[in-house]
C-alpha cells in the first residue's frame, strides 16, 4: 500500500486517502475562470487542472474544460497514466511545491455534476430487489419475471434530469388512481422513494453495430458513482403498462459528485452470484465484476438500511455486453446504474417500497417518528465504502438531496 | 401565397416550395471547412451560414458551427425572424446577386444528423395503434389499457442510437423465446419491423422543476422530423415485462435530414380527438395542435401504408405538457417522438406488426414476393407531406434506411 507523502497528514484509514482518489468537476470561490477538475485528497481537492499543466503537460488538455468529459474519452491509457501520476506526486515528498498550494478544502468547493450525462439506463439487477417488487405487485405469483434470470432488464432514463448530490428534490405532480377509484387523480405524489444504486460512467465509446464483450467492461467504462433514483412510486404505478416507468422516475434522479475509478476497485471484485447460473455466452464473464461494496442509506441523518452490492446478481460487466449485444453503442458520458440495491435482510433493503413493504410497515425514525414514503424536508443520503487494499475500505462519497414540497397549483392549459 | 423569385424556376406545387423551408446540416464536396446550415429550396440547398453572414450577420453566429443546434437555443424570436429573412431573400428579386452562388443541388449534398440529440422519448399516441396492439397482444380484453386516454404514455428512447436517414440498419441479434420453448434462444431478430413517427425537436429549454403548460408549445417546440422506431418484436416481446422496451427498440432510429419548422404548419393545424375527451386541466389545449400529415410508407419503393396523423389522439402540446407536468425540464434537442401513426384503415397502418396481423396475414408486393417482417436488404421509407397555404402540401422529406444482415458470430465473453 502506498504512503502518502507526510505533509499531506491523510490518516491510512481515510476513505479518500491514497487508494481511492475520485474525481470531481468543483469550483471555489477564490478561483477565476470556472469550474476546474479535481481529484479528493482526504479532506481535501486536488485542483488537478493546474496540477497537469504543471506535473503532466502532455495530458493537460485532457483537465481544461473542467469537466471529467475529455478526460473519460480519452480511453484507458490516459486513465492509468493519470492515476499513476497523481499516486506519484502524492507520495513523493519532493512534490509538496508543485501542489501544495492547489489543495482546497471540501468544505469551501462547490461541486457540479463531474460529466455530461450522454444515455442513462437503468438495470434491475438485484435479485432481492427484483423478488421483493414481485411479492409486493403480483402476490402468490412467482416473484421474478420469467425474463429475469436470463437477462439483466434494464431500460431508460431521462439523462436531463441527472442533478448532482445537494439539488433539491421537488416533489413531483402526476396522475395517479387511488384505491377503489374509476378515474385517476391528479396531484402531488403520496409515494416518494429513494433507490439506492450503483452508478457506471463510460468514457471509451463504441461503433453502432458492434456489440462490446463483457471482457472488454475496463476499456470502456471509466469508473462508479452513487445514484438515487427517486421514484414516485404512484404516478410510476399508474402510467407503467405497457411500456414501463416514465413520469415516476423522470423529475430527479441523483448523482454524488465524486466518479471513483474502475482502478480503485481492484481489491473490491467479487464473484457475482450469476457466475453460478446457466447463461448465455455473451453473458459470461472470465473475469469477475461483482463488487464487495457495502452501502448506507440514512434518512435525516439515521441509518434506515445497510445495502450490500454484492449481493447483485448481474455484474457490471454483463450489464454492458447485454445493453450492447443488439448493436447499440455507448458513448463517452453514458450513465448506467445497477438498479436498487437490496441484500436479503430487511434491514439491507434499498428502497422504501421495501422497507415498508409498499406502505404498510412503518419504517421507525430515532425521533420517534415514522415513515412509509417520503415527507417533504426529509433529506435521504446514500453513502459507500468499497474494500480497498490491505483489508481497508475506501470512500464512494455520498449522493443526498432534500424534498421540496410540491407546486400545489395544476398547471394549466388555459393560461 | 408569397411568390418564390423567378430566377429559382420553382414551381408552385413543389414540396419544398416557400411555405417549407425545412432547415439540414449539410456538406458538399466543393466546400471546405466541414458542414453548414441548410434549407430546402426546391431541388436546391441555400447555405443558410454563408448567407446569413451577408444578409442577416447579426444572426450568423447561430449558424456557424454548421448544426441547428445554436439557432434551436435561440429561441421563437430568432425562428421567427431567420424564417422572414429567408422568405424575404428568396422572393426578391433583388437579393439574387447575394444568394444565387450558394444553392447546391441536393443529390450533390451529403445531409447529417441536423442536430445532437439530448432525450429522446416515445409516446403512443395513435388510438389505433395503441387499439392494434392491444387486440394483437391481449385478444379478447379490452384493447386499450386503462390509463390510455388519461394520459399520453410515452416512455425514454436510446438518443446515442438515432441516425440521419440513409444510414444502414444492422439487424439485431439478441434474446427471444421461440413458440413453445421454455428457455430463450440467441440469435438475430426474425421479426425486425419499422413503425412511422412524427418526431418534435425542442429548441427553447425549459427548468427543471417547472412543468411547461401546453399552451406554451410554440415557444419550445422548434419543429418536426420524420422517425422511424425500427422496432425487433421478439427481442422486445422477451424483454418488456415489466420495465418495457429496451433492446427491441435501442439498435436504431432513423430520423429525416429535414427539420421543418411549427411556422410552416399553421395550415395543417387541426383539432385531435382527445379535444372531445374528458380531460385533466394540464392536458386540455386551447389552441388545437393536431396535424393534417399524411404519411406514405413504402417498402422497396412499392407504397405498403399511408398512415393520416390527424388521426392521432393525443396532441404534440399535450404530450410536451405531460412530459414536464411533474418537473422534468426539456433541453435543446430533446426529441420526442408520437409513436407508430396508425389510421383505422387496414392500408394506413404504421407498421408491419399490424399490416402483418403479428406475422399472420402476408403483406403482398409488386414484385410478387410477400412480407411478414423486414427482411435482409429490404428498403423502407416513410416520407409525409402537410397541408400548407392555398390547398397544396407542403414537405417533409423522407426517412430511408436499408436492412444489413445480422452479424452472426455470437459475440464472446472470451475473447
């Protein structure tokens, strides 16, 4: 395991100590000239813009605009070429001149959604999560779709409506038919979810018509971020057949700000429990992409659920051959998250459709009140740690955002 | 009816006469410096970014980067003003010296995607279709489902997958279930099928968290392209439940190279059917928004459907009012598509999946051969004229793609 250099004064058990090193697009308010990439060092940014134009020069181009987006289309060289040398110059102590000065404190950045969100997809790759949607909608059915196990279902979401972690989450108006009624109702959602997820950022894009192999997952996906896919689980209800989810998911879906790369998780890659299955040749990984990250889910500060991601049934890996496997390409940008993450325990359950078993359980809050779904102010944070070397845990951030009460007046077509 | 100079020799029913005016990114092989902004005149394309720099500079910078997509973020009062511009040069004789070098014949021109596409979403807006589909997939129960006419269903697309037309359409392999079988099998899509789309091109962005009222279309909607939703029933019947469709539909969308603008539909303006329903305030239109376009669908250039979308339900305002009505936020080039337009005649249905019957009734050709579904080197177009001033049609253009074989190798995980 490396060392930091001592005058960075990082403690060996920091979650963005040496082994994790995520990126961000951030600003400060000291700063001209916009938003500059950075990288967290403890409890601090690197401002790697100005680092690479004086530690790397070649690939300084990569930083200018800010944004991860030219760096994530370099492709994988550039990737391993710039972890490299930040792991370099944050270990060796001759380097303190050349970046002492470009650390920020978190505290004082402010941070931007890191890349253009290009295609957002959403998978449905928790078995648990999968199982308990079925038990909860099509009781004494079989829990899983007959499709499920054969292939990761997935589907998409609205790329412009991905705001990074700290947004405020409107409360969403919709249609939605109550209990008994004929007609459908129109108002705010009774039924406000989070969904815990995985996200997958992809910086390498593909050819239309090539199907990209699960062996080639490292080449075009850069790294993960967390992902809250707010769910209004009653306008979701009422509008999803036949052609699945739109309005209840489409108002928000959260992101944190940090994209933790594909390298950092080396020691997290587990077997995932699909490599048991029968499965179809594309779907078949020769190296394993299950990810031994553990979740948390806090609802006002209180930890309500303790998902493990890996417990999800279908890899990353497979996720990508699969959304590519009809010829469709994946560009620089392109988000695809895992789908809620939810373990076997009820207390490892990434939703509140499933901690409160589809709002008939209370969910207990340490102030002696209770949830069902969502009430307006709350704030929902999910937060990660990945196993890192030397049997530590590395930080994923967090992804949070606050409801805001809905706008009550319908709009209208009339004015 | 203004009068197109006499020195363009255009006549008066040309489809793409002065009451059309639809705007492409184009390239010919005598220019340097990559694409321009074009617009239809005729057989002719005017090159709008040199023109514009001569009759019109302080409008020029939305032209120079040589796709719609800065002129679509101008906003109505820039549509409006480029529109009278163009109108103005092109029936004034005087202005012949100014424009007269920049027409280049249209098979002399290579059209690209006009602009990049942010979401792309999909309704279902055709009460027929819907009612097709319905009585094909559910035979014997109602044959639209119960939030049909309460609400325009739609759902989000692949945007990364839309193609200009002409662009070759690979035939996608993936996951389907043969009759019968109890396990799925892989391989390429034997019902490969088109369905023919009215697309809606947003230009002004909206916020998110602010639904926009349908009365407010105009201001955002720049205009419309032909789409056509290549669609692989099996791989799409197989997948669908319950998050709807995602490799059946992500492999391809051919869009027309032609964006015509809402200004030259006001004649085609009529009322849908949905303005005698029983609405929700949000989805009631004061001023109609239904469109007299009639579609012609031909297969290997013999005419196998012509689909009338005046007989769609549901409106483009209503549907850009449901999109946002819970606070999703539209951009610049977000696409929006209304989904198969099927006529209640046999002949005017807007895909193979109902002129086939679901592969039981042949589709019969000219040249004695007979179709269920899209077969190897099958060429299908959809093109659609509106009606425009004076009782004559306008054009939109055509959207073409040809069908390459599968690739076959089932793609490894081993490699």
């Amino acid at each position: 395991m490396i060392q930091a250099a001592r005058w960075l004064r990082l403690p060996a058990e920091h979650p963005f100590g040496l082994a994790a090193l995520p990126y961000c697009s951030y600003t400060a308010a000291t700063y001209t000239g916009g938003y500059r990439v950075g990288v967290a060092v403890g409890d601090h940014i690197l401002d790697l813009t100005t680092a690479s134009d004086r530690l790397m020069p070649a690939r300084a181009h990569l930083f200018r605009a800010g944004s991860l987006d030219d760096f994530l289309a370099a492709g994988d060289g550039a990737w391993t070429q710039v972890r490299d040398g930040l792991t370099g110059w944050l270990s060796d102590e001759q380097c303190r001149p050349a970046i002492e000065d470009l650390m920020v404190p978190v505290g004082q950045a402010s941070l931007r959604l890191p890349f253009t969100v290009a295609d957002f997809v959403d998978f449905f790759a928790s078995e648990n999560h999968a199982a308990n949607a079925g038990r909860i909608f099509r009781p004494g059915a079989e829990p899983l779709p007959p499709n499920w196990k054969h292939l990761p279902i997935g589907y998409h979401g609205r790329s412009g409506s991905v705001v990074v972690s700290g947004t405020p989450v409107r409360r969403p108006c919709g249609q939605f038919r109550p209990p008994g009624a004929d007609a459908p109702s129109f108002g705010p959602s009774a039924r406000l979810d989070f969904e815990a997820e995985l996200g997958f950022v992809v910086g390498a894009r593909s050819h239309l018509g090539e199907p990209v192999p699960a062996s080639r997952f490292a080449e075009h996906v850069f790294g993960v971020c967390l992902v809250n896919d707010w769910s209004a689980r009653d306008i979701q209800s009422f509008e999803t057949v036949p052609l699945g989810p739109f309005l209840g998911k489409s108002f928000a879906t959260t992101v944190s700000p940090w994209v933790l790369p594909l390298a950092a998780l080396e020691h997290a890659r587990v077997r995932p429990p699909s490599a048991a299955a029968d499965l179809l040749p594309y779907l078949t990984e020769t190296t394993h992409w299950g990810l031994d990250i553990d979740f948390e889910v806090r609802l006002n500060g209180s930890v309500i659920s303790r998902p493990p991601y890996a417990t999800m049934f279908w890899s990353p890996a497979q996720m990508l051959a699969h959304l590519t496997v009809n010829g469709a390409a994946v560009r620089t940008g392109d988000l695809y998250a895992s789908g809620t993450v939810s373990g076997p325990e009820p207390d490892q359950r990434g939703s509140l459709l499933e901690l409160s078993w589809n709002g008939t359980e209370a969910v207990p809050l340490p102030d002696g009140t209770s949830r069902f779904w969502l009430q307006d102010a709350d704030e929902l944070t999910i937060s990660a740690t990945a196993r890192g070397p030397g049997g530590g845990r590395i930080g994923l951030g967090s992804a949070t955002g606050r409801i805001l009460p809905a706008v009550r007046e319908s709009p209208a077509g009339k004015d």
